[in-house]
C-alpha cells in the first residue's frame, strides 16, 4: 500500500480528471451559479422546501384540531413509509407518471426517481405491504378521511391533500419500533410534506426520529404500555398536542387531547422527543434546511 499510494498516482490520475470524460463532458447542462431546473424531467424536480422562504424563523406553538392519516401497528421501517421498489400503476405515484405520458413498463422504481419529490410524497406510506389500522383487513397505502366527516376510504395521498385544502395539521399513530431499518430520508421529506405534524408513536428507531425533527416533524412518545390500540382509537377522533411552547426544553412532557365522535375528551401525557438543544433549533426553524441556510446567510 505504502508502493502504490504516492502523491504522484493521485497527480497523474487526478490532474485532468475533467477532460478524462469528453463523453460527460459533451453532454448539454445548464451554466451560471443557479441551478436550472427543468419542468419535462419527471426525475429531478425543485422540491418545495425553501418555499416562502424568509429569515425569520417560525415559533413553536401548539398543534390543535389535527386528524390521524394513519395508525400503524409495531416495527413499521423506513421501507413501509417510503418504499424504494416498483411502482405500482393502480397508486398515486403511478396515475401520477401516467398523466405525465409515461407508461408502466417504464416506471422505473421509487429509488430511481427519488430527486423528485411529486412522485416520492405520493409514493410515502405507499408500500403494498403497509397495514393501516384505520382501515382494517387491508393492505397499501390506503386510509380513512373525515375531512368531510363522513370517513370516506382512500388513499394516503389523495387524504392528505383533502386535509391540506382545509389547512388540517395531521398526525401519524404508531407502535414500537416506528421507523426501523435503513435511515431512509425520504420516510421524513415524504412525511412532512404529506402535511403531518407530529408522530406519536410508542418507541422510535433512533436515526429516524432525528430525521422527523430534521424536517420540522414533532416525534412524541406515549406512556409506556399505551398504544393507539389500547386507547381504542380508530381515526376518527381530532387530535390536539397542548403545551408546546417556545419555552419547550428537550424531553419535555406535553399533553395529547382526544376528541372522540361523541366529543367526549380524553387527555393523556407524551414525551417531547426532541432530545437535544439543537434539536430544539431545528425544529423551531422549520428543519434543519431551513435552519442551515438562515445560518449561512447571516454570516
């Protein structure tokens, strides 16, 4: 190793490393410091996430009259929330890149396409295998949605973006466990930009729950030995978390109030699973991005 590796093999490999590839190089691309983005490509699109961008940061402040998108059972991975495989024609993803002219045989899959986000938001909580316990005896990203209160059967998306027309804040239920497996990033962007605000879930995996507070997402935790099914709730109930301040600190207790059909409340303790100081910062910000880059415009 000490033979091979000199200073001179990395010179003589590395010095015209640019016009080493007259291939790549021919290839056309835009110029200039800004990024051009291009509206045919159905693989690289601007994602919304410095959208209304400002300098001023955002106040934590209570979530109230949120609706569950979905309830989840335990050890719900990444690949459950954000599948990377084939993408299925019957799902919003697919109607999606059908109404974009592309047809199924060239689909591609979830992780091909995942620098664009109209196609990774649909695809979240979308693998054929997730089991909603809103719907029960089903499989696939489907749910309830009461946003015309009659609790009508569809998918996660299309619910999502019913609630959205509202300005609805949602919230995901879950078990043990809840985002096991690989740290996944878009199982957080595609949850945050479905319009969920916080997951309350039993235990998280811990690279996914510093994901969901990356992204602006508050991780809550019930009590131990609560869960969504020992609370009986089906979906249908308004959720709102109490509490939330500025002033909140890492591993703080706030407050969960549901409001069943019948309107009789219930209210229970969950813990802040912001777990650090930074952590608070970021969520605070909106996300680490928008956080990052409030930091670097203000050198």
């Amino acid at each position: 190793m000490q033979t091979a590796l000199t200073p001179d093999t990395f010179r003589k490999l590395y010095r015209d490393f640019a016009d080493q590839n007259p291939k790549w190089n021919d290839i056309p691309s835009s110029t200039g410091d800004i990024y051009q983005w291009d509206e045919k490509s159905d693989y690289i699109h601007e994602p919304p996430f410095f959208g209304n961008f400002s300098m001023e940061p955002g106040h934590i402040e209570e979530i109230r009259g949120a609706r569950a998108l979905g309830i989840f059972g335990d050890t719900v991975t990444t690949d459950h929330i954000s599948p990377a495989g084939a993408i299925k024609e019957s799902s919003p993803a697919g109607r999606y890149l059908m109404s974009r002219g592309i047809q199924p045989r060239d689909f591609n899959s979830y992780g091909s396409r995942r620098g664009n986000d109209l196609v990774m938001t649909r695809g979240t909580f979308a693998n054929v295998r997730i089991k909603n316990l809103m719907v029960p005896g089903t499989e696939g990203g489907v749910t309830r949605c009461f946003a015309n209160g009659k609790g009508e059967e569809m998918s996660i998306f299309d619910a999502a973006m019913k609630y959205a027309e509202t300005h609805t804040p949602l919230v995901i239920l879950a078990g043990h466990e809840y985002g096991t497996g690989s740290s996944r990033d878009w199982a957080a962007k595609g949850t945050r930009l479905l319009g969920v605000k916080a997951v309350v879930a039993a235990s998280f995996e811990r690279i996914h729950r510093s994901n969901l507070v990356g992204m602006g997402v508050l991780p809550l935790q019930f009590p131990d030995g609560t869960t969504a099914q020992s609370l009986g709730l089906d979906g249908s109930e308004v959720f709102s978390i109490i509490g939330l301040s500025e002033k909140i600190k890492p591993g703080e207790t706030v407050r969960l109030e549901i409001e069943g059909e019948s309107q009789q409340k219930r209210s229970m303790p969950v813990k802040v699973r912001i777990d650090t100081p930074i952590e608070i910062d970021y969520y605070r910000h909106g996300g680490i991005l928008p956080y990052v880059l409030r930091q670097l415009l203000s050198r």
